[in-house]
C-alpha cells in the first residue's frame, strides 16, 4: 500500500475537431467581454482567426510571447492588458504563449482560454515557471490554472514532424516520471498508462502520414493527460537533468528531452520495476528504456547530447549540477551514476533496463520460415511468437530451460496407453478448461460441458434403470434421476448417457486393482420420457494423479491436487452435440479451488437428502441423497 495526497484542477476542456469556434460561447460562458488576444509569434494567421472568431469580444492582441517567459516580455504585454481593460486572455500556440497567458493571471487574476498548437501540457497545470536576467522561478498557484483549454486536432494537424516529435516526447516524460513520482496516485497511474499508450501509438503512425485526425487526436489526448500529471505529481530526474542541460549549456527545450528520456528511465529501471514494467506494457515491450530509444530512431528524434551541440568536456559540469540539489527520484543520484547516464545521452547509446537485447528479428526469421496449410502456419507461428515472448520477457536462463525441457521429457515419458501425463498437465494449467469452454460453452441455453478427465473408459456396461452401480461399496446411497432434453426441453428418448466417478475414497475403478469388473460406472438408455435412472453413491473430493511430474509442479507452485467432488456425464443423442460434462455437489470442498478449474455455477448442484420411501433398485435403511438434473444438448452443428 502507498499513502497519497491528491488534488484535482478544477478546468473546462473541450477536445474536437474546429473547435476553435468554440472560443466565443467558451470566454461567454465564463461572463467575459474584454479579451486579450495573445498569439504565437510564429502563427500570426491563427490570432487573426481567433480575433475573427471573438468579434467585438477581442479588444487586443499581443504576439510577443518568448522562451521561458521573460517577465520582461510579461511586463509589455500586462500593460497593454491594463490599457485595453482586458477581464480574459485567450492564448493560441505553443509553451511560451501559455506561459504568458499564464504570467499575466496569476498578476492580475484574469481568466484564460487557452488553445494549444503543441503538446507542451502546461495549459493543464497550475505551475509557471518564469526568467528574470536569465535566473528561473517556478511558482504554483491556482490562479495560474488556466479555467478553459479548447483542443482543436485541426490546429496541431500541420505541426512539423520534428517538433510533433520533440514535443510528444516532452509530453511522455510527463507521463513517464508520474508512474514513479512519489507522489503518484491510481488516478495519475491511469492517466499516465493511457496518454503513453496513445502517444507510442501515435509516434509509430506519424511518419507514414503527419496530418491524419486520428494520429493527431492520440497525440492531443496523451498531451492533454500526461499534462494533468505534470500538474498532480512531482518530476524526477528526467526533468531536473534536462532543466540543468538547458539552463546551463542553452541545449532546446524538447529535444533534450527526447535525448534524455530513454537514459533516464534506464537508470530508474532498477529502483522502480514495477512502474518500467508497466511503462514496457504501455509502449509494448519488455524492455522500456530500449522500447522508447528505438521508437524515437523510427521517428527520427535526435539520440544524442552531441548532436545538440553539447561538448563532451562540458559533461562533468552537467554532473556537478544535476547532483548540486537533492530532490526526490527512484534511483539515488550518484555521480558515477550520473556520469555514466550523461556519457551514454551524449553518445547517442541504445539504454536497456538490464541487458535484454532485442530479439523481435530472430522470431520474426523463424516465423517467415513457415508454410503449409494456413491454419497451421497460423498457429505454429503463433506459438513461435509466444514461447519467444516468453523467453524474453523473463530473461530464461539457460538453465530454467534445461529443467523446462527435463520437465516435459519426463512428462512425456509417464505416457502411455493407459497414463496421460501431458493431458493431465494441460488439465492442471486450466488450458483443456480454456479449449472446452471455446468449443462446448458458447451458447447459454445448453447445459455448460467440463473436462472428460482421464477416468473414462470407451464401451461401459450397459445397465438397466435402476441399477446402483456402487454395486455394495460403502458410501452414503445417492438416488439420480436425470432427464436429456434438447434446447426449448424437448425429451429425447434413447439418448445415450454414460456416467463414472470415484468411490468413497476418492479413487475410480481403474486405480484400483484389486477390484472386480467396472464399478461406478456405466451406460444407460433415456426412456421415453427422456430419462435415466440409477443408485450410486455420494462422491467426495479427491486428488489428481499427483505422483508424476503434473504432482510436482503443483507441490513446487504451493498447490493442492484436489478435485471437488463430482459426477461425470458423456451424454449422446443422434442429431445433437455429445456433451461431456460433470455435476458438482453444493457445499462440497475445493469448489472454488478445483484442481482442474473444471466447476462452473450451472453445473454446481444441490444434492438434497432424499424423503419418502427410496425409489426402487437399492435396499436403503438409513439417510439417502437424490440428485434431479435436466441437460439440455445443442443441436449437431
Ligand atoms: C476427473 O475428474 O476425473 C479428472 C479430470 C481432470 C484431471 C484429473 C481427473
Ligand atoms: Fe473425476
């Protein structure tokens, strides 16, 4: 468990397409009339429309926004705020625009709509960082929460590669460092996971076609959430190292993030396993810190300090820096840590969270190697892919494959005519379950099947109604009338019903030797009525073979072997389905814990004490039980 503190910011979003109409009704909405109108420096056109948009609202217009929000620039643009009597700002554009808007609230309390042209997510937080003679401030505040952010796809849709690139990787660090902050809360978790996966999604899509509304949309959504975790939790060393790089060495702003992301989440890989593996999962690998280098040379982001223009000789100094002031982070702050993370940022290395290479070129040789029938293939391949993602997914050593294959060769070596290790293997991992329930199980109105088990044997004796098939074994005596029906309850006379299950203490037949002939088991003929009737007696729960390697793997995996206690069921009709199945006694123990996973709540069934004078077939003086049980079976296909 870990303890949290959370506060939501109270803002208005509007996401869609075009919804740069919605500016006017948006600053009416919050009773405004006097709008500032502040526009990217770069994209004079969209505070044309914006004006346009406002009409007799837009009472001035400011396209002077600057890098870090130099409060010189605040200063000029609060005056003209002032001269016009501004009541809002409506800003268009990147960080620099939101961060004036900003600037100019938390001053003077005005509202702000803001329309973002970036994926920066800063419109979401209540933080401003501001330069006053090249020192940073960063202050938080509610008034710097901007009350109203519309996201217009369409303004984001010609927003060049690179910088798409750059800054949706500003907008994952937001995301990545909220999995590990130690502030971080299930809300937060599950924003981050979602803005990751759409923007991994997106990153994977955007050179193929920069301007398609759906990539643009995941890119805007990750933004927008990865934002509302920025402005939740605390950043880590990610953030704080591209601060140092550049603050001190003037490295730009988003592409040091983009070079730095995959180091440092490498380096936080030891320390927060738990949130990389769910970062590895989002981004669809197992391996996230080389999952999101490589994803960042699909897309042609720069891999490295060097190639933004930082000396190697300036590293020491980064170093220094990044260790100057503590602040929280996963992994502890060391300067050989760091210097070996800065090195590796510099030259442009692949990270790996520990050393698992990439191996997607192996499995996928191993696949195209596959022909033959297409189903086949299908599967073949498909289990190639598996037992690959297996291996590499858990870093298999060498040696727990050698004991995987010793396990299966001894499996396969209790087989044989009479023993099926591996049936029992696939019946304990719940795999015969999972094929039954896709085969047998689909429509609700039929009788749900379960596990044949290996205590069938082909050709039972044919038995009259009536007839107790305990044959004198001890055991409380057990009455059972079923009924065969088809679906809307049609009887079906003659219907082939062949029953076994285990003697008082747990064993068939079949286990035991020194029994004579079949006992507990046999076949009988549906009457006209559709029905079959016998004496038997009550069955307990018993153990699965547990003295193979199927035994050993459950004592290995702190599992008991135990079946809850049950009657099976091969039912066959002509024209309907076989239907292989077992009734379990309510009440019974391991119902919830079957061995096999075999019980299902329709076939769980009440075995009452019996009343009145027993049914003839068995001569009973003391307590009895008496099962009724109608199955309904599914047409031939
Ligand atoms: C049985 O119910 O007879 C059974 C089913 C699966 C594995 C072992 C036993
Ligand atoms: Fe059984």
């Amino acid at each position: 468990m870990s303890d949290f503190r959370y506060t939501v910011h109270p803002a208005r979003v509007v996401f869609g397409s075009h919804t740069l109409a919605d500016v006017r009704p948006e600053v009416e909405r919050l009773g405004r009339e006097r709008v500032l109108v502040l526009a990217d420096p770069g994209l004079p056109e969209l505070g044309d429309r914006i004006r346009e948009a406002l009409g007799h609202l837009a009472v001035g217009r400011f396209d002077g926004a600057a890098m870090h929000t130099p409060v010189a620039v605040t200063e000029k643009a609060l005056a003209l705020l002032r001269e016009v009597a501004a009541d809002c700002v409506v800003a268009i554009g990147g960080g620099s625009t939101t961060g004036l808007a900003k600037a100019l609230a938390v001053r003077t309390g005005v509202d702000q709509v803001i329309l973002p042209t970036t994926y920066a997510g800063s419109e979401v937080t209540p933080v401003l960082g501001e330069t006053d003679g090249g020192v940073k401030t960063t202050r938080s505040s509610p008034d710097i929460l901007p009350e109203t952010v519309i996201y217009d796809v369409e303004l984001t849709r010609g927003l060049p590669l690179d910088i798409t690139v750059t800054s949706a990787v500003n907008a994952l660090a937001h995301a990545v460092e909220a999995l590990y902050a130690p502030d971080a809360n299930p809300v937060t978790d599950r924003l981050a996971l979602e803005a990751i996966e759409r923007i991994a999604r997106a990153l994977r899509r955007i050179k193929a076609d920069p301007g398609a509304e759906d990539t643009r949309a995941d890119l805007l959504t990750g933004a927008w959430l990865a934002g509302t975790c920025l402005g939740a939790v605390g950043m880590g060393l990610h953030h704080k190292l591209c601060h140092t790089l550049g603050g001190a060495f003037g490295l730009p702003h988003s592409p040091t993030h983009a070079v730095v992301l995959p180091h440092a989440l490498a380096y936080n890989a030891p320390h927060a396993p738990d949130a990389v593996r769910r970062i590895g999962e989002a981004l669809g690998s197992p391996d996230a810190p080389a999952a999101l280098f490589d994803l960042l040379v699909e897309t042609g982001a720069p891999t490295s300090l060097r190639e933004l223009g930082l000396s190697e000789t300036d590293l020491p100094r980064a170093v220094e820096l990044a260790v100057a002031k503590p602040y929280p982070n996963p992994a502890p702050l060391t300067e050989d840590g760091l210097t070996g993370l800065l090195r590796a940022a510099w030259a442009g290395e692949r990270p790996t969270s520990g050393g698992v290479p990439r191996l997607d070129w192996l499995t996928e040789q191993v696949v195209s190697t596959l022909g033959g029938e297409p189903r086949l293939r299908q599967l073949v391949g498909d289990l190639v892919r598996r037992l690959h993602g297996f291996a590499v997914d858990n870093d298999l050593t060498q040696a727990e494959w050698q004991a995987g294959i010793d396990f299966l060769t001894r499996t396969g070596q209790l087989c044989d005519d009479k023993r099926q290790e591996f049936v029992l293997l696939s019946d304990s991992l719940g795999v015969s379950s999972v094929v039954d329930a896709l085969t047998n199980s689909r429509t609700p109105d039929t009788t749900p099947s379960a596990v044949l088990g290996p205590f069938y044997v082909e050709g039972p004796p044919e038995l009259e109604h009536g007839t107790d098939v305990a044959d004198g074994l001890p055991g409380v005596p057990l009455h059972v009338e079923v009924t065969i029906t088809s679906v809307d309850g049609t009887p079906l006379p003659g219907a082939v019903v062949d029953i076994w299950q285990s003697n008082e203490d747990g064993f068939y037949d079949v286990q035991l030797p020194e029994l004579e002939g079949p006992v507990l088991r046999g076949r009988f003929r549906a009457d006209a009525h559709g029905m079959v009737r016998f004496w038997s007696i009550l069955p307990s729960a018993y153990p699965i073979p547990a003295d193979g390697t199927v035994g050993e793997l459950l004592a290995a995996t702190g599992r008991h072997p135990y079946r809850a206690p049950h009657l099976h069921f091969m039912i066959a009709a002509p024209g309907y389905q076989r239907l292989i199945t077992q009734l379990f006694v309510a009440g019974g123990d391991y119902l919830d814990s079957d061995a096999v996973f075999g019980v299902k709540s329709d076939l769980v069934v009440d075995f009452p004490a019996g009343v009145g004078t027993p049914p003839p077939g068995r001569h009973v003086t003391g307590d009895w039980r008496d099962l009724a049980f109608t199955f309904r079976i599914a047409p031939a296909r």
